[in-house]
C-alpha cells in the first residue's frame, strides 16, 4: 500500500518564485516519498504523476490510498465518482484505489510526517531545482528518505 496526496510549496522556475501544487506518492513500509511539481491538482496531473513514479520505481503498487479525491473525482452525494480518466487509468495499470475517511485523521498514515519532511526540503529558501531529479517527461521529481525516528 502506498500514500497519494497534493500540497503547495514555492519554487523558483525561471527566476521567478511561484507556488505550485506537488503531488507526492509516498511508500511508508520503506519510509521513502516521491514528489512531482505540477501547476494544478487535476485527474490529468495525478495520472502523469502517477505514471512517472511507476517508470521511477519500476513497478505499480497494489493499493493506493488518496487523502482525498483532489484531482481524481468529487464527492456527490457523499459517496465518491472518480473522473472517467482516472478510473480508465487505474484500470490499465491494474491498481486499487480507496480514499482515507475525511473524518479519521488515522487514516492519513504517514502523510503528515512526509509533508513535514517534504516541506522542509522544499521551503525556505525556494528550491531552484529539485534535489534527486529524475527524468520524468518534463516533469522535476525528487524522492527522500525521511530521517529514522531515533535521530534528531
């Protein structure tokens, strides 16, 4: 099982500082997360990001457990319908999704604790390239290994 979520953080892109949303996939069993700069939190974001992380890591995961269904869906009726695209998407990559219960912030696993880690990677001062970089179509990426609980 891994993690998916989106959060914000300032960049510099062509000298210039701008907030853009980043998705990140994390892997809690092995304590490492991937991000991936976006300018949105669409389906079409988190499919590219997804599929970049699947060429990255070489593999697709099981189950893949979203904070929410930002980019993927909309909650009607509250029940949630995943857009057309995502749902053609896990198909083909033959994976199952679930959404964390907005009301259980158990649910959220180590999301927080990888945000942190994250944010503190990311901001300040504003990353002008990301650490890691992978090529990824275009897109920067950048896994961490979050610090062993033990250590300060």
């Amino acid at each position: 099982m891994v993690q998916a979520d989106f959060s914000e953080a300032d960049f510099f892109l062509r000298g210039v500082r701008v907030c853009l949303n980043y998705f990140v996939l994390s892997f809690p069993s092995s304590n490492i997360g991937i991000a991936q700069a976006f300018g949105g939190e669409t389906a079409e974001c988190v499919c590219q990001g997804l599929a970049d992380i699947f060429a990255y890591v070489g593999g697709v995961p099981a189950l893949i457990v979203f904070d929410n269904a930002t980019g993927v869906g909309r909650c009607v009726c509250g029940k949630v319908r995943t857009t057309e695209l995502f749902a053609a998407y896990a198909a083909y990559y033959d994976f199952d999704f679930r959404f964390c219960n907005p009301a259980s912030g158990n649910e959220k696993g180590n999301m927080g604790a990888r945000w942190a880690t994250c944010d503190a990677s990311c901001s300040p001062p504003c990353p002008r390239r990301p650490r890691s970089r992978a090529s990824t179509g275009g897109c920067s990426a950048w896994a961490w290994r979050s610090r062993p609980k033990d250590t300060v």
